[in-house]
C-alpha cells in the first residue's frame, strides 16, 4: 500500500508512466498477501480493485 500510495503522489509522472510503474504492484502484493497477517482482506480487495 505505501508503494502504491508513493508511486501515485508522485506528481511529475505522466499517465503511462504511473501505469507502468504499477503494473507489477498487484502480482507482487499477491505473492506476498501471506506476510501481512489481518491485512490480507485489504491486499485481496487493492489487487482486484486494481486489476479492474
């Protein structure tokens, strides 16, 4: 989430370029639902937001 919430504060990037930066986000956060204990709800809920 903080990633996310740095990619997008980043002000001085163009649409595609945020677009890209993240990309990668969703799958990462995924793969790594399992280490953030209660979070997982809220990772489960970012990542199909996101892919939509």
């Amino acid at each position: 989430m903080h990633r996310a919430a740095h990619i997008l504060g980043q002000v001085e990037l163009k649409g595609a370029a945020v677009r890209s930066q993240l990309s990668g986000l969703p799958g990462a956060m995924a793969r790594h639902r399992g280490a953030v204990g209660d979070l997982s709800g809220a990772v489960d809920q970012f990542v199909k937001v996101s892919r939509s």
